[in-house]
C-alpha cells in the first residue's frame, strides 16, 4: 500500500496498529519485523517511531486496547438470576471474539512475548475480566441454580473453551453463530451442572 501523500497521525497511526495485528496474528509477534510492518503500511522504517517507540510496545498498546474495551463493553446486572447472566456472558464473548478474532489471539497467544511490566498490566485486565465471570458462577452456586466445585478452575476452563471458538468458526460454515451460540450454551449449563 502507498504512503498518502502528507498522511497524518490519526490515519497513519490505526493503519500501523492494523497492520502489525494482522501481522502478529497471521505470522507470531516473534517473527514479525518492524520493516514488515512498515512495508505492510506503506512506511520508511524509521517512520514507524513516530507512532510507536518499538515493537513491544506496539504488541502491549494492542492487547491494552483489546482488553479495556471488552471491559468497557460487557455490561452485567447482578440483579439478575445468575444462570441469565451466565448465558449474556456466553452470548457476549462469543459475538466480541468472532468479531475481533485478531484481537483475541493476540491477547490470549502473546502474552508470553511481553516485557514483565507489560504482562503484569495485562493479566491485571485479563483478571478483571476473569473475575466477572466468576462472580456469576459464585452467585450461581449462592442460588443454587449451579454447581461448581472450585469456581476459578471453572472461570478458566469456560472462558478458553468460549475463545476457542475463534480456530474454527468460518461464516458461512455448517453451523451459523446463533446454532454455535446455542450449543455452547447446552455445553455451559452442563459444565455448571445447572
């Protein structure tokens, strides 16, 4: 892609970010070079530091981003009935990891790649979110509409198998997302013994 001519910050700096978690998805964040993600935008290498002070940052800054808005975005009620909510989390990560399929390897495959300050922002985030649904399978069991014999292990489990659906689920396929959404669900309750 061409360079535009007189390209500002707020155009060229998404399209940096675009490209490398394109890049880091298809290829590993270990075998991508700056000069790949330059050349993928259209860049002098050196043009990259205007947007990002090195590769390790580009990687932190994309997973932050991805994280805090999944946060921003899930939206619970304690109010109401714990298995209601557990099935909104279910629908809610399901559709935000189809949608952002990039974003969610990213956050779940690279973690090993960033610097110690890094990783300990992210898994903080990661954590908030974790701890969200866990509050459900904690409200399940105080109802008794579940039955949950360690609910952080149960917490792991359910989120890895709800991500998992990013390798494998093509549009278009053998199932559309609401028949997946669906069986995922049969899959949840019986996992929560509810």
């Amino acid at each position: 892609m061409a360079r535009t001519q007189g390209s500002k910050a707020e155009i060229t700096g998404p399209l940096v970010r675009d490209a490398a978690r394109r890049l880091f998805a298809r290829h590993g964040f270990a075998a991508v070079s700056m000069r790949q993600i330059a050349a993928e935008v259209g860049l002098q290498v050196g043009a990259l530091y205007t947007y990002t002070p090195d590769k390790q940052a580009l990687l932190a800054d994309l997973m932050h981003s991805h994280m805090e808005d999944l946060l921003a975005a899930w939206q619970d009620d304690p109010a109401r009935p714990a298995l209601e909510r557990l099935e909104r989390f279910l629908r809610f990560h399901i559709k935000t990891s189809l949608e952002r399929p990039e974003a969610v390897f990213l956050s779940y495959m690279e973690l090993r790649n960033l610097a110690p300050g890094n990783r300990r922002v992210i898994a903080e985030l990661r954590r908030r979110y974790e701890d969200a649904l866990e509050a459900i399978l904690i409200a399940g069991e105080a109802q008794g509409t579940m039955s949950v014999p360690d609910s952080r292990l149960t917490t792991m489990a359910l989120i890895a198998m709800l991500t998992g659906v990013t390798n494998w689920y093509r549009e278009g396929g053998r199932l559309d997302q609401d028949r997946v959404v669906a069986i995922y669900w049969d899959l949840v309750r019986g996992a929560v013994g509810a």
